[in-house]
C-alpha cells in the first residue's frame, strides 16, 4: 500500500502548530506528532518513521531548531524546513550552517506551505538520485523527480502527492513507452524512467527481469508455464532465461 508522506511538527506555539497539521492533513499529508521542544522530537525521530521535519527555530527549550537541525543531518537521511517568524541575517546564516531543505516566513498560507514542502522534497529525491547517478557514473540530467529509494521502500509521485511504497508491495513493474507501470496488489503508478535503470533501485534479490518489458517480485508469483507466468491474475510473458532461472530456484 501507498502511505502518504509522514511529518514531523516541532512548533512551540500550539495554536500556529494546529494550524499548520489542519492544513496539512487537508492537503494529504500524515501527521506524525505535534511537538514543542528539542528532547521529544529527538524521542520520534527515534521511535516513529518521519519522511520530513517542519521547524520552528526558537523553541520552549534551551537547544533551538538549529540544533534539531544539526541532529537529523548527523542522524537520519531525510529532509527538514525552517518555519520561522525570523527573517534577519544572522538567523538566515545560521540556520544556513546546517543546510536545511526550506525556510518559510510566517505568516503563510496553505499553498505557501505546501509549495515548500513540495519543492524540499523534489530537491532531496533528486539530490539523492544525483548522487547515487554520479557515482555510478551515470547521467545526472534529466534525472526523473518521481521516484527515490529509501531502505525498505521507494517514493513515487501521483497527482500533486509523493506516496512511500514497500518494496514488498510492488507486484511487478511494465515498460510502455517512456513510462513504467508500477503495480501495486490494488494500485497502479506512472513513473518516468527505464526499465533497466529501475530495477537497479530495487532489492536484487527479489525482483528480476523476467522479460524485456517486465520486472517481476519473485514473491508474488503464482503460476508459471513455459512462457508466461501469473501474478495477481495477470499473465506476463517471460525470456527462456527468467524461465530456467525460476524453474532451477524452485528445484534448489
């Protein structure tokens, strides 16, 4: 299953942080906690899983959001906003030191927000493509914004939303043109990229090229015959070498 995106609010000011979760659950988005101090978002950055932190930068208690900051850079691989009514120099350099993903002013609005969010998110899934793309020594232009790999799972863009989905979620993936399908047991996903560079995201152990337009997660296979195989009650042609890979690891 899809989840939606999963965030974090560190807001002392209990009114602005209600405000800002209605508008987020409104938009799609999945509220993780609502917290005021430094001690208890460190507590669910460690205990829950969070996609992305929103920050304001004084908080009700000694360490700041700067400091947050510095913790999820040194701790976790995922992207953070500054929302502050701070805008002066020194804040803005600063916050800088830390390299968040966003700063937003208040007051703002909903499509401020959301913009934001969006827009950190975009830049975080692409820099890390970036990075795994140079150090592959692949391309890094043109680089899709619709989907990133995390460990147990892999963002994918449908509509205005990014959705996590598990790895052990995916069925089997179809080339059609520029695009793939990603199917999911009740979902299906469009995502711009090739086959071959998808598959590299995937775990090898699970999912193969079972034919020249199909990537298939071996633990979703039902049937087989000498040409096809079934999953979900969708028949996929398979290559001759998919079909002795399968039949040799069923003997083994």
């Amino acid at each position: 299953m899809e989840q939606p995106i999963k965030i974090l609010i560190v807001e002392d000011n209990v009114i602005i942080a209600d405000d800002m979760q209605s508008m987020l659950e409104e938009i799609g988005y999945e509220i993780v906690d609502n917290v005021i101090v430094y001690e208890q978002a460190v507590e669910v950055l460690k205990t829950q899983q969070v996609d992305l932190v929103l920050i304001d930068i004084i908080l009700a208690s000694d360490k700041t959001g700067i400091d947050l900051g510095k913790h999820i850079r040194e701790n976790y691989d995922i992207p953070f906003i500054f929302v502050t009514s701070n805008s002066d120099r020194a804040t803005v350099e600063n916050a800088k030191t830390v390299k968040p993903n966003g700063y937003l002013v208040k007051p703002f609005e909903q499509q401020d927000l959301y913009t934001s969010i969006e827009i950190a998110l975009s830049n975080f899934i692409y820099g890390k493509q970036g990075a795994a793309e140079a150090n592959d020594g692949g391309p890094g232009d043109g680089a899709p914004l619709s989907n990133s790999v995390l460990k147990d799972s892999i963002f994918v863009k449908k509509q205005h939303l990014y959705y996590r989905i598990q790895f052990e979620d995916i069925q089997f993936i179809k080339a059609d043109n520029v695009y793939l399908e990603v199917n999911t047991v009740d979902k299906k996903f469009l995502v711009r990229s090739p086959l071959k560079d998808y598959l590299e995201k995937l775990p090898q152990n699970k999912f193969y090229r079972a034919h020249k337009s199909y990537i298939v997660n071996v633990d979703h296979i039902d049937a087989i015959n000498s040409k096809d195989i079934m999953v979900n009650n969708t028949l996929i042609p398979i290559s001759k070498d998919f079909k002795d890979f399968i039949i040799s690891s069923m003997n083994s």
